[in-house]
C-alpha cells in the first residue's frame, strides 16, 4: 500500500505545473466524468487552478480526451497520444464476428467507415450529426450515417483506437470530434508492439504488484491468459511475485522498493473513478477494511468517491453544492478515526472547498 500510494503521487503531492506528469506516471485519467479526472489531478497536485484542465485541453492542447482503457473516456498527455493509440490499436475487438453482429456492421462497411471518420474530420470539428452527414455521403451510405447517430460510441471507438479521431470543444451542449495529427499538430506513427509493452512498463510502474486478471482487466481484454502473456514479454524486465498468497508480477527494477516501503499517513479525498481505485480492484479486499467493496465498486461499473487513509480504502465521501457552500459528508466504513486521520481528512476537505470555490459545511457519518 505505501508503495502503491507513493507511486500514485498520494503519499507526498507533485509541485505545482506538474500536472501532465501525474496524469502520465498514472497512465492517464479516467474521464466518463469530467468533475472525476479533474479532481484525481486535486489530489494528487499542488496549486492545482480549477481552470487547469480545461486549459489543458481546449487551449494548450497538452491533453488529449479520447477512448482508450475498456473503452472508457481517458485524459492521456497529447504528446504520449501516439503511443497510447499504437498500444490500443493491437486490441481489435471489433474485428470478431460477434462484435459486428453486435453494432449491425460488416468488416467491409466499418473500413469504409473508419476511412470517411478520418476523412471528414481533417482540419475539422464535427458534431455527430455532422460527422454522421459527412460519413453517409462520403461512402454513398445513408445506413452507416443512421448507424453513427444510433450507437452512442461504440462505432467510433475503432477510430479512435487507430489514431483517427479524438475529442474536440464541445459546442454548447453538443460534443464535438476532430482527428488526432490535425489537432495537435504532431504525430509520429509507433510500433504497436514496441507501445503495448512501454504501456505495460506504465502499469507495473504505478500499480505493481498486480496479477494477469488485474492487468486484463484494466487494459479492458477478456482474457487473463493474454494478459499474462503480455505481461511475460517484458522478459526478464518482469519478476513474478507473491503478494499475501497471490501470484503476481512486478518490474524486477521495482522489487528493492517494494520491499523497503515503510507505513504511510498521507489522507486523501479520491474522486469516482480515481486510477489508485480502478487498478486495485483485484486487491480491494487487503485495501480496505473488511467486506466493504461493494460500497466502492458498484453496479454499472460506477467507482464511489473513496476515502484513503495510509493507502487504504477507509471510507466514502460525497459532495454537494448547496449555493455558495460545500456540503462534505464522509462515511468512514468503520469507526472511530484516529485522530490524526480525522484531522487530515477535515484539512482535505478544506482544500476542496477552497478548488471548488465554496464554503465548507463538513459532515461525519457514523459507519
């Protein structure tokens, strides 16, 4: 656990401007909820401005917003987007025959589909609708235009996973698409073999130790098979570990630090969805004190607000604007608090209230 905390950027926080480095030491933010990726940017980054990350993707374009793990909404730093999409692109869920019967396309019809996507989008920035205009005259194919507006996402994802299309600006309500190299300016194609394994290093850097499942589950493949093979490609880079009875593997460079790891009292407010959550879901039951899990890993794959103490999962929190208050409620899952932690759990609140502008009104729930 204090191993794990360190590495996540939660046992000592990151200086200020340092913002893209958390996000890729991480790998990357999980960002189904904007809200989400900014705070697991708060906890982890000093003098973090609530403008921050919205800067960074709008402006700057030093982030990038696309599909990437499990096919879930990802931050990643826009100029790791071409090793993260070579990494991606080896997956080709959407190349199975169930896949296809699935979303009602033809592997000939989604070639053609993801050439339009890149087409279209070229120097440009499209609403669904548009992007589904142009695609359906583009390939002659009023059908797959109707087939973009119909499915939410999923027809999109394989763009997204070869480099062709990422998010832009949304226009007012509407979310709006652009392709990757004429956005940000930069591409530089990467082995895609070459990228899984320097995304493998990334995992096992940040959340090691971790088992094939742990590893299958996060990348978002079905099978813990694969996920122990590409583990095992690193070679002699990877060291097959025990962790409490567990078989797991670790970076062979990162066995002298796990094992000098001391006890850690850092506290921390994690958002939904927080990277030191959903990486820990195989080992949630040694992270967090008795049978709580379901409290944080609910159904429909919602990820609650989590409190850490020490690199435990000690707790959930909640948080609600009320006008110009803050209203903090934390429901530690046992009780009571020592202390120290109460105090610092009450400090990171404080500090919430200050990122989100408000006047803190701070609630303890009994467990």
């Amino acid at each position: 656990m204090a191993w794990r905390t360190a590495r996540h950027q939660l046992a000592e926080r990151a200086p200020a401007g340092s913002m893209l480095e958390v996000a890729a030491r991480i790998a990357g933010l999980h960002a189904q909820v904007m809200s989400s990726a900014e705070l697991t940017l708060w906890a982890r980054v000093d003098g973090l401005r609530p403008d921050a990350v919205r800067h960074a993707l709008w402006e700057e374009r030093s982030l990038v917003k696309t599909w990437a793990m499990r096919g879930t909404l990802h931050l990643l730093p826009a100029a790791e987007l071409p090793l993260w999409q070579a990494a991606l692109s080896t997956r080709r869920g959407w190349e199975t025959g169930a896949w296809q019967r699935g979303f009602g396309v033809t592997s000939e019809e989604l070639e053609r589909l993801v050439d339009a996507v890149a087409e279209a989008l070229e120097d440009r920035q499209l609403t669904r609708g548009e992007l589904a205009d142009e695609v359906a005259r583009l390939t002659g194919s009023d059908r797959l235009g109707d087939r973009l507006r119909e499915s939410w996402g999923a027809l999109l994802k394989p763009a997204a996973a070869l480099g062709k299309l990422c998010f832009a600006p949304s226009q007012g309500q509407q979310v709006r698409f652009t392709r990757p190299d004429t956005w940000l300016g930069d591409w530089t194609a990467l082995d895609p073999d070459e990228a899984m394994a320097a995304v493998t290093r990334r995992f096992l850097a940040a959340s090691g130790p971790v088992t094939r499942e742990d590893f299958a589950r996060w990348w978002g493949i079905p099978s813990p098979a694969r996920g122990g093979r590409l583990l095992e490609r690193l070679g002699s880079e990877v060291a097959r570990v025990e962790v409490e009875g567990t078989a797991a593997y670790a970076l062979a460079a990162d066995l002298p630090g796990l094992a000098e790891a001391g006890g850690s009292r850092a506290v921390r407010l994690l958002p939904a969805f927080d990277q030191y959550v959903v990486t820990a879901t195989r080992q949630a039951e040694h992270l967090m004190p008795g049978p709580f899990k379901a409290r944080v890993y609910r159904p429909q794959g919602w990820l609650s607000p989590v409190l850490l103490v020490g690199g435990r999962m000690d707790g959930t929190w909640r948080q609600e604007a009320k006008g110009r208050r803050l209203l903090v409620t934390i429901e530690p899952f046992t009780g009571p608090r020592p202390a120290w932690a109460r105090r610092a759990a009450e400090a990171e609140a404080e500090r919430l209230a200050a990122f989100t502008g408000g006047e803190l009104e701070l609630r303890w729930a009994d467990p």
